[in-house]
C-alpha cells in the first residue's frame, strides 16, 4: 500500500505543473513539437497568407509542403513558421547528379532564406512500399547531393535533410522491442541512419494507427488507436507499456533503428491523422473518430510526452493535414484527412471554440469583445487541463 502510494506522487506533481502551466498561459507556448502538413492537391484552397491565420487558429507555429511552392514560400516571410519542404519523388533521378541538386538549392531554397524559416528539406515521401521499391535507390545519392549543395551555399547550418519513410520498411513492428527493418532495405537504411547520426538529423516515420484499425477492426481496439483511455499492451520483453498504436510504431522504428547500431537516433513522425470520410469498407472514417484521433493527439503534444521508452524526450508530430483535398486520387478517406475544409471552416468539432473564430475568408483572428475572448481562452485552457489530467490518470490506473 505505501509503495503504491510513493509511486504515484512524482505523476501527482506533474499534474500541478501541468495547471500552473495552463493557468499561466505558457503551454501554448511550449507545444514546439506539434507541426501539420499542408498538402495543396485541391482546386479550392484558400491562399497562402490566409493559412497562416489557419495555422495561428491551431497554436501551431510548424508546417511542411509537399514541394517548394514559390508562392507559399514567399507569403510565410517574416510569418515567424518554421516550414519544412519536400523533394517530389519524380525529381529524384535529376538530383543523382551534384551539379543539378546544386542549382535546385540555389533556385528553390537559397532565394527564401532567411526571411522564410526553411528548417527542413525532405528528400522524396515514402521511397519505399510494398507495391513499388523502385525509388529508394535514388534516395541516399540526392541526400548526400543535397546535403552537399546547402553547405556549399552556406546553408546547412539552417536546414536538416532526411526523407519520410512508411512502417512498410519493418520487417517486425510487435512488439516494439522486436521492431527490425526488412532485408531488403536494411543496407540504405543503414547508409540514411549513418547520414543522419553524422549530421545530427531525424529518422522521420509516417505512423497511421488508422490503416492498421481499418484492416482488423475486430482485433485491435479502437480505443488504443484512437489515444482514449484503455488497457493497452505490455512489451514482454522490455515491460515498457503502451496505452496507444502511434508511441509503440514509433518505438518499435527506434528499435530497429538500434539494432543497426543507432541507439539514439531521434525518431520524429512526419505524418499521422485520421480520415473524418470513407467508402464502405473502410472502417473507422468517421468525424468522431477523426475529432477524437487529432484532438487526443494535439493534448498529449501540448503536455510535451514521450513514448514509453523515450519517456524524457518529446515527440515531434506533424498532423496530416490541414485541408481536405479534393484532387486526391484513391479512395475518399485519401480526401477527407483535413482538419478544415477548403473555405477555411472546421470539418470536425475539435472541440476548442477559440478555433471556430476563423476562417479562411477573416484576414485575422478576431473577437467580439475582451469579455469574448476572456471567455474561449478560458475554455480553451478548461479542455487543456483536462485532458492533460487525464492522460497522468491513465498512466496511475
């Protein structure tokens, strides 16, 4: 009984650092690990600069693009958003030449800094899946290329460079401990972890505990992937446990990160979310389930968690996405990830009122009265503290 007791006090204390961090208004300020991907393939977007109000909306001061858009670059100047940019995959085979990822540094990166906050270059999105392994030679050549070209303009000291991968690189993913990459690509992983620990740069992972529900609804539960309170799973070999899918898909990437000989790599997830639409059989694609995902997610950011066996160190998250897009191929839940529709308004009830505000037709966020904005503040830190109480609670339970 009195160990039981010992054991919950440092949990009880975080729970009052968590208040006075609500109640003092700092821990808006210190989700710095919360970003969210602005994807562009739709023919109804709002405009770049009336994003920005979008992303304040959301206390979210990180964001990633698809490409290098000219137009989105320029607008976020002087925005104070760090903004990460990604190579398409198709530009890959030109960049096998140093001379030519020399010049798309000089064209599509240098013009920008440093007005623009250009923190991150992602060499192509998923090189590697189950359906096409074509790609994931061309990465490690473009990175070092890349690489290469930002020191010689002066500009590495900005600017990470590493590529996302999908959980299609494992070979084991359960439980975490036993996480292992696949033989075939375990010699590039080895080349990008090596790159990566010399360059002091991220492992970035794609986590969807989504498809992973939608595939086996009956056995997984929905409350685990959907970071609600649940029993959760015990590593058997480490004791480590878990209370949601996307810490143990992060973990089990550390893993076998580490048995290549990275222990302490930083795993980062460049995208995670859930759809609020599907077709039939795509169990799960639901407004509630996508409110309850991102909105779980964005608390357990807020209150600067680790997963179980990083537990001191936060874990960087960036959301997809910020829009729905309607020029998606696939099926409709490929469409329907956005966090707000194309005119700006919410697609889901996330449940902060101080969101609902804005829209992507205000040029800025405004309130009626201070008594107003007094109040949404308020209410905004009422849900923050709650469910910052809730996940220490279902950590002592």
């Amino acid at each position: 009984m009195t160990s039981r007791t010992f054991t919950r006090l440092p949990s009880i204390s975080n729970v009052f650092l968590m208040l006075s961090l609500v109640f003092s208004g700092n821990i808006l300020q210190r989700a710095t690990s919360l970003g969210i991907n602005y994807g562009q393939v739709g023919n109804n977007l709002p405009s770049p600069d009336k994003v920005i109000n979008l992303l304040r909306s959301l206390r979210i001061t990180k964001t990633r693009i698809y490409n290098t858009n000219p137009r989105i670059l320029t607008s976020f100047a002087n925005s104070n958003i760090e903004i990460i940019v990604t190579i398409e995959n198709q530009v890959l085979t030109l960049l096998q030449d140093p001379q030519q990822a020399l010049q798309w540094v000089d064209s599509h990166i240098k013009p920008y800094i440093p007005a623009t906050r250009i923190t991150g270059i992602m060499v192509g999105n998923e090189l590697f899946t189950d359906e096409d392994s074509s790609l994931i030679g061309y990465m490690m050549p473009a990175i070092i290329n890349i690489h290469k070209a930002l020191v010689q303009l002066g500009l590495d000291r900005y600017i990470e460079v590493s590529s996302p991968s999908s959980l299609a690189v494992l070979a084991e993913s359960y439980p975490p401990s036993a996480g292992s990459f696949k033989p075939e690509v375990s010699s590039v992983m080895q080349q990008l972890l090596q790159f990566l620990e010399a360059t002091k740069s991220p492992f970035w992972i794609n986590a969807y505990p989504y498809f992973a529900y939608k595939d086996n609804p009956n056995k997984i539960p929905i409350d685990y992937v959907l970071f609600n309170r649940n029993i959760g799973m015990t590593d058997p070999n480490t004791r480590l446990h878990y209370d949601n899918m996307m810490y143990a898909q992060v973990d089990a990437v550390a893993y076998a990160a580490a048995k290549l000989g990275y222990r302490n790599l930083e795993v980062r997830v460049a995208e995670t979310g859930w759809p609020s639409k599907g077709d039939a059989g795509e169990v799960g694609a639901s407004p509630t389930n996508a409110a309850t995902y991102n909105r779980n997610l964005m608390m357990r950011q807020f209150a600067g968690e680790g997963t179980p066996a990083r537990r001191n160190s936060r874990l960087d998250v960036y959301i997809f996405a910020l829009f729905n897009e309607d020029m998606k191929s696939g099926p409709t839940s490929e469409k329907n990830y956005g966090i707000f529709r194309p005119d700006g308004s919410l697609a889901y009830n996330l449940g902060f009122s101080t969101m609902s505000t804005t829209t992507a037709n205000s040029e800025s966020v405004t309130y009626s009265s201070y008594a107003t904005k007094a109040k949404m503040t308020m209410e905004y830190c009422a849900i923050l503290m709650l469910a910052m109480i809730q996940v220490v609670l279902s950590r002592l339970f």
